[in-house]
C-alpha cells in the first residue's frame, strides 16, 4: 500500500514464447523476501479485512498518508463492517464518517460502489476484474488492486510508488514522468511473475519498497534489497531533470474553504444556515465559489431557506 496516491494499472501480461511460462525476473526474490521480513502489519493485510476491508482501504489511501487513514479505517470498518451496511445509510453518512481524511468525493464514490456492490452482487465484493471496474466510482487501478490483493489475482498494479521503483531500477531514471506512460505499462507487464500468487506478492511488495525505501526524496538505498541491479544507482544517480512534484498548496486555496464548510456541516446534526457558513472564511466570493462547487459535487445539499446539509440522497448520474 501506498503513503499516498496517484495511480493507474496495466494488464496482465502474457507467457513467454511459444506459450512457455517467461522466467523469474532477478528483481523478483530479493524484494518479494525483503517484503516478507519488513512489510508493514497494517490492517488491511491481515486476513481478516476481506475484500471489503481491501476496497476502503485502497479508496482511503488515494493521496492520504497511511498514519492519517489508519483512525479512520477502523472506525470506519467498526460501524460498517460489510457494504450493505454503507449502502443502507444516507452518503452524507460516508462523508461525515470521511472526516479529515481529503478529497471527500472519495466518501460518495465508496457508498455508490457499496451500493451497487448490494444491489448486483448481493452485498459480495465481486472477484472478477470486468465487475470490479463496473462498479461506480472504481478506477483501474482500484479494480486491479483489489484484485491483485483481495483475491490473489495477477494484475500489474502500478501506484507512484510502484512506478518510481521501476523507473529507478529498470528505467535508470530517478522519477517516473508525471502521467503513466505506454513504455510504463508494457515493463509492468514483462516484470509480473506468471504464478498468480507470486505476482500479487509482488504488487505488494514493489509497492511497500517504493513508500519504504526507494522515496521519492530520500531514497534509502543501502537498505534497498535490489541496490546492485539498480539502473540509476549503477549509472551514478543522475539527477531528475526536475525535483519530483511537489504536494498542492493548501493554505488560502479553494479547498482550504471547502474543508471549513464541510467541518461545519459533518459536526452539525441538522441543516445548518448560510449565516453560519458565512462565518468560516471571510472573502465571500471564494467562499460563495467553494460552496456552489460542493453543491456541485453532491457534497452538500441545499434546502428552502438557505439552508444547507450533507447529502441525504445519491447523487443522479
């Protein structure tokens, strides 16, 4: 799992020559062993979490630091331990339960999953790829990663972390370029091990290195389990064209504002006025421009009277 995310996924890849199974990649043993002794015990590893428990898991982690969505995984797990119990609450549920985690979409887009999840597979977290990918809000990497790490299924699964270890080792490139490339996707594909349990070992365990050790800003690499097969490291650590992007500034934007209405509303037990609202952030054409675009987002519901709450019903398509 990853610190935080921005991700994609590639297909599964293909045998070898003449139908023959292609042979281990050198990469392969050194990080799946290395992940074996220091893979993190986090939740939604253990056996326990189930599909459902994977699912929220990898919504969370999208551009959220593990430290912030363990909390609020398990609280989150506690009260609505299956999808029918998501999917039997209002969204507006999800997105105060979301908290502070950001990016509160990701709470609507969880319950319409644990929705669908209800209505067509009988609250059952779908195995097959093509339905996990169907259900709203599922992306492909979602739907690989879910795959790759519920089910034991061989997908590529590549995150940011997964891309920059690629880059590095095989690449010989200290960052990945900003949107995934085709080049990209084809090297998942010649790197995932054809056993189905291997290559989910090493979705994992590429992806645990990449948050671990191979960091985008201090790379550890005496402690990186495949340093002697590095590219970059054995051309010398070339230097990136640029440094690796930075996070979005917060302070004073946007969604700076959205995150004070939405604490307004998540801690009210009622509609809530716009006098009330009025009072989070002074400049009121950005505030007014914050909170047209959680309406817009089916954050937030107005009502008659100036009124204002979170969702009680899903948003239309």
């Amino acid at each position: 799992m990853t610190a935080s995310r921005t991700t994609t996924t590639a297909p599964a890849g293909s045998p070898g020559a003449a139908g023959a199974p292609a042979a281990p990649h050198p990469l392969h043993a050194p990080v799946i062993d290395w992940f074996d002794e220091h893979a993190r015990d986090l939740p939604w590893r253990r056996p326990e979490a189930g599909p459902w428990g994977v699912m929220v898991s990898e919504f969370m982690l999208q551009q959220t630091p593990v430290s912030r969505v363990l909390p609020v995984y398990g609280q989150w797990l506690a009260r609505w331990p299956r999808p029918a119990d998501l999917a039997a609450e209002a969204p507006g549920e999800a997105v105060r339960a979301w908290g502070r985690l950001g990016y509160p979409r990701r709470a609507l887009r969880l319950h319409g999953a644990a929705v669908a999840i209800t209505e067509r597979h009988g609250g059952d977290v779908p195995r097959d790829h093509a339905q996990l990918l169907a259900l709203p809000g599922i992306g492909e990497y979602t739907a690989a990663a879910v795959a790759s790490f519920a089910y034991g299924q061989r997908h590529a699964v590549l995150d940011t972390n997964v891309r920059r270890v690629f880059a590095r080792a095989r690449t010989g490139v200290e960052y990945p370029p900003n949107a995934t490339t085709a080049a990209e996707r084809r090297l998942a594909r010649e790197l995932l091990p054809q056993d189905e349990a291997t290559a989910a070992r090493w979705a994992a365990a590429s992806m645990e290195l990449g948050a671990l050790v191979c960091t985008a800003r201090n790379p550890d690499c005496a402690r990186c389990p495949v340093a002697g097969q590095c590219a970059w490291r054995l051309a010398g650590k070339p230097a990136h064209d640029g440094p690796p992007r930075r996070g979005q500034t917060y302070a004073g934007t946007d969604r700076q504002v959205r995150g004070k209405l939405l604490a307004v509303l998540r801690d009210a037990v009622g509609p809530v006025p716009q006098a009330v609202l009025d009072t989070v952030w002074n400049e009121p054409v950005q505030r007014a421009r914050a909170l047209d675009g959680l309406v817009a987002d089916g954050l937030v519901e107005p009502l008659s009277g100036g009124m204002y709450r979170l969702p009680q019903h899903p948003a239309s398509d």
